[in-house]
C-alpha cells in the first residue's frame, strides 16, 4: 500500500518526509498512552497484554483469538515460500 501511494502521489520526492513524520508521531502517541496506561497501573500491569482481560468472557475471548489470528495473518508469505 505505501508503494502504490507513493506512485501516486503528486510528488514522490516528498513521500519520504511525509512517512517519517506519521511514524514518529504514532510512535510517540503510543508510547504516551503506553506511559501513562503503565503509570495508572503500575504493578498490576503484566507483560502480554491479553491476560489482564480478567473475568474470562466472550468478548475476552473474542479479542484474545483475533490477537492470534492477526498474528498469525500478519507473517509474510513471502517468507514460507522459501521453505
């Protein structure tokens, strides 16, 4: 997708600039909500996500499996070509 934009565009040489400031500024929201989601918690917060959805429900469940299947989609197909 970010190729076919960059095609597209009205000006490619400017395509770089643009893509370094939109991931900077996800990367610095998500590490302010990061921050301050941890600094709510604190000690209650565990490493993998997923397991502080506590009591197990179907809308727990539901987010847990699309997590794996996300994951599982997101490999490169590229990659298992190779094998």
């Amino acid at each position: 997708v970010v190729l076919n934009i960059r095609a597209e565009a009205k000006n490619p040489k400017t395509f770089p600039k643009i893509l370094y400031s939109g991931v900077v500024t996800s990367l610095v929201i998500f590490i302010f909500f990061g921050t301050i989601c941890y600094w709510c918690y604190r000690e209650d917060t565990r490493e993998i996500i997923t397991i502080n959805f506590i009591p197990e429900s179907a809308i727990t469940l539901f987010i847990k499996i699309a997590v794996c299947y996300n994951a599982l989609c997101s490999y490169p197909l590229q990659a298992l070509a190779a094998f």
